[in-house]
C-alpha cells in the first residue's frame, strides 16, 4: 500500500468531470517513478478510463489496495476507509458546517487528511487550485448569461448571443475564439446606444479574478478606476465599440466605521467588523458584476437584499448579470441562496418577493452561481492542476503516515495542508474542534 496512489471517482455531482492527475503524468509516475497507480472506473471522467490503462495505471472499481487516494471534491463520509490518506478539496477550513459529518466520520476511521487549498509557500501563497478556471468559465457564463437576459429584454440581436455555457465547448481555445468574434462585431458594430457605456466590475485581484479579465481583454475593453467610473456617464453614453474594465480592491469595497479613521489594508484584515460596506456608490454605474474576491461571515457584505430592493425600486438598473464566482451562499452577495448546478446554472433573483426562480425570465436580478465552474473546461482545468501537483504526488506517496504520535515528513508545503494526521487534527487546525461539537 505504501507505493500504491489512488485516483478517484467523482462523486459529488453528475457533471463534475475533472481528475486531480491526468494520464500523461501517470504513465511518468509508473514508467520513470514505479509507482503503482490505480484508477477508479469513471464514465463521465473527461479522460476515459482507456487513457489511464495506456499510460499504465490499474483501472479498478474500488481503491481498496491503495493507501493514499487523490480526488478533487469532497468525499461522501460513507466511501473513507480505515487508515487511509486523502487528498482532495474538503470544504471544511471554515468550520462548514455543512462538511463537518465529513471530518467526524474520518477522524472516527484514523483517516489522514491533505486539502489542496492549504498547500502554499513560504507567503502563505496557495500552489494547488483551480482559481483561474473559475475565472475563465464564469466570465465565459457571464457574458452568455448577459446575452440571454439582454434578449430578454429586447435586444434580439446583441452580439453576445454567439457566446455558449462554458461547458458546451471543447476547449478554452474554442470559447475564446467565439468571444474574439463577439468582440469583432462589438469593434466594427458597436452596441445599442440604451446600453452604453458597458461596464465590468471585477472584486478581487487573485487568481480567480485575473482567470476572468483574461476573457473579458478578448472583447474592446479599456481599464478605468473606480474613481472614473462614478464620472463615466456624465459625458453621454461615450462610444459604442468600447467597453469599460473596472478592477475594485478592498478600499473601494469597505470603509471604516469610524469618520476619522482611514483605511487600512492590514487592520481591515485584523478587525473586519470596524469597517462598513462602501461599495453600493459603484453599483448602479455596472452592467455586469464579476464577484471574484475572497469573503467569510467577519466581513461586511458586498450587496444586500435589503440595497437591491432599494435599488429596483428606482426601475430596472443598468446592472443585467451578477457572475457570483465566490458563490458564497447567503455571503457577499447576499442574495445567492445557493450554488447552482451547471445543467441549471442560473436564476432571477425577485427583490420584491425575496424568491429566486431559475432560468433567464422574470423581475428581477439574473444571478450566474456555478460552484463548480472549472469542471466546465475539463481537460485544460485538470491538465492545469497535475502539473502544478506533481512534484508533490511522489512526496505524499512515500510519505510514512502510519505512526500516531509522529507526523509524515513531508514538504514544508504539504506539511501546512495536512488537516488530520490518523484521526486527530494537527495544531493548525485544531480550532476545528469548536466548529464540530455545534
């Protein structure tokens, strides 16, 4: 068991078609590293089980003969096994209560437990993600979502329409180049003048955010401040082939509660509850919102449902498409009750009713929510992912994680992401313990 790895079967939803190693990097691991690779039988996987015979691994129903299991979502508390380590995104650095059954029942077999998400660098800068894939696949949704909730309102023949769900192409080259063709007839065309100026709003400045403004640069955009953006309109509705890019940081989202103080980066961090929502002022210049930043209950909200209501009750705002990448239900834009599926990926919020209703009709806020959204570029997303994992597989996989009373050597990277170590969390996360005895 110590030389064999396990690649799972995803499990968590029907379209999540991602693996964690691919099959190039598994015929390395086994030709190069004699590494034993087993692979969980998978018929929705975006590499056929084919492809990992091939590259040498052994394609089996269970992964009863391997002790360390690789996956990319959670895990269902009924599929862990007694001693075994697992590496996958658990969703439960937050205290999530929703995934804390989870951890119970893997502390109750000894299990050990790496998390993707904590793997980082000396800066405490993530290695393993996704980010840039939810970036690229939400702003690729987004702008679809705003074609069809434009043809909603009217406009027949906007040139947004040409765009696709992100999961209905084959490759990011493909959805890139329809975008480019957008952008084309934007530049030669223009937009309708009742549309104009056309705004993206970017919260965040990461991964995710910098995965989305590499789609939105395929269009005829240009970078404004904030600043100019509170002015943009004064001058008319401005050019009709242009589009406008506006990238907000934490000091245009909040600011302090008390008059005389400034902002401040590393306190708003510290204490975010001395700080207050600032950024409703921006929202009704944006025609699309990208929510891309990082946010937990401490912080203040971005939109409320309490500022939407007010906001509709002057009219329809120019504000058409919400992109709520961060998909934080009930979080920072408030009023997402949930992630939405990618075969469903939508809804219209009703600030009047406070009810969402899924699908493209109806008063109201269009929301676009996917939680999954790289498995939408499945083969780029993953090819991504096992390259920037693979100097650590080797490591894990010859890791000794058996002795209770003395961690796994492990890479100073990997050793920050190991939640459990046989049943018990590690010091780190040992303020997990108040979030599973609620």
């Amino acid at each position: 068991m110590m030389n064999a790895i396990g690649i799972r079967h995803e499990d968590k939803y029907r379209m999540e078609r991602r693996t964690p190693i691919v099959p190039s990097l598994v015929r390395k691991l086994v030709q190069e590293n004699k590494l034993k690779v087993c692979v969980q039988s998978s018929p929705k996987r975006v590499f056929p089980d084919a492809d990992y015979e091939k590259a040498g691994a052994l394609v089996t129903g269970d992964l009863k003969d391997c002790g360390v299991v690789f996956g990319v979502k959670e895990i269902p508390p009924e599929a862990f096994e007694k001693g075994k380590t697992y590496v996958f995104f658990s969703h439960v650095i937050k205290g999530q209560s929703y995934n804390m059954p989870m951890l119970r029942r893997m502390m109750e077999l000894g299990c050990s437990l790496i998390d993707y998400e904590r793997i980082a660098d000396e800066k405490d800068r993530r290695l393993i993600f996704f980010g840039r894939f939810a970036g690229l696949a939400g702003m690729i949704n987004s702008l679809w979502s705003l074609g069809q909730r434009l043809r909603e309102y009217g406009h027949k023949d906007n040139p947004f329409l040409r765009i696709k769900q992100s999961f209905r192409y084959t490759s990011l080259a493909e959805a890139k180049a329809d975008i480019s063709e957008a952008g084309r007839i934007i530049s030669e065309k223009g937009l309708p003048r009742e549309l104009l100026p056309l705004t993206i709003g970017f919260t965040g400045y990461g991964n995710v955010s910098h995965g989305a403004q590499e789609i939105a640069h395929l269009l005829p955009i240009r970078e404004i401040s904030p600043a100019q953006l509170l002015s943009l309109s004064q001058n008319g509705p401005g050019p009709a082939n242009v589009l406008y890019k506006v990238v907000f940081r934490e000091e245009h989202l909040v600011r302090p509660k008390a008059a005389d103080k400034a902002f401040d980066l590393q306190e708003y961090y510290r204490h975010p509850e001395r700080y207050q929502n600032d950024f409703e002022p921006y929202v009704p210049q944006l025609s699309v919102l990208m929510n891309c930043m990082y946010w937990d209950a401490r912080y203040p909200r971005l939109l409320t449902k309490e500022y939407l209501k007010k906001l509709f009750a002057k009219g329809n705002p120019k504000l058409v498409v919400v992109g709520d990448i961060t998909c934080d239900p009930d979080g920072s834009v408030e009023f997402t009750h949930q992630g939405t599926e990618i075969e469903d990926p939508v809804f219209v919020y009703n600030p009047d009713t406070g009810k969402p209703s899924m699908g493209f009709g109806g008063h109201g806020m269009l929301v676009m929510a996917v939680d999954i959204l790289p498995s939408e570029l499945p083969r780029d997303s993953s090819q991504a992912f096992s390259d920037a994992l693979s100097e650590f597989i080797l490591p894990i996989a010859r890791a000794d994680f058996s002795n209770p009373g003395q961690e796994p050597v492990l890479p100073d990277p990997v050793r920050k992401a190991l939640i459990l170590h046989q049943g018990r969390l590690t010091p780190d996360y040992e303020y997990l313990l108040q979030y599973l005895q609620e």
